[in-house]
C-alpha cells in the first residue's frame, strides 16, 4: 500500500503533501526534524490520508495534490 498524506503545521497555516509506505514512521520523521522540507514548520498533525493498491495513481495523486488546483482540491474537501 502506498498513502498520500497531508500534514497540517501546529504553528500557522503551512500544508505537507507527501507519499510513503510507512505512515506512522514518517510521520514521526517529520516531527523529529529529520525532513528537511518540512522541518522549518514542525511539530505536524496528520490532516488526512489516503490508500492506493496502485503505486503510479498515489503517485500521480501526490502530484495533483501539490498543484494550485489540487490545493483547492484538499482545502474545500479533504
């Protein structure tokens, strides 16, 4: 199973896409700083997640989410 993820910063308005096999261990990556794309903003609560059998659609899912439409995408539904 793949999971696209979004994280929502504790300390202001900042989102995190991102897919992993390991939801809760990357979680606790992300919180312990040891991602560099999202260490600025932590500690991070998990928003939602999704589960793909099929690794290209999480993948592309992953990059429609971090678009402005997939944005609005999330904001207004997810």
């Amino acid at each position: 199973m793949k999971y696209v993820y979004i994280l929502q910063s504790t300390e202001g308005d900042h989102f995190y896409v991102g897919v992993t096999e390991d939801l809760r261990t990357r979680i606790q990556k992300h919180n312990a700083g040891d991602v560099a794309h999202s260490s600025k903003y932590k500690p991070w609560n998990l928003k939602t997640y999704i589960a793909f059998t099929d690794e290209q659609k999480a993948f592309a899912f992953e990059r429609y989410l971090k678009t402005a439409s997939g944005r609005a995408f999330a904001k207004k539904r997810l």
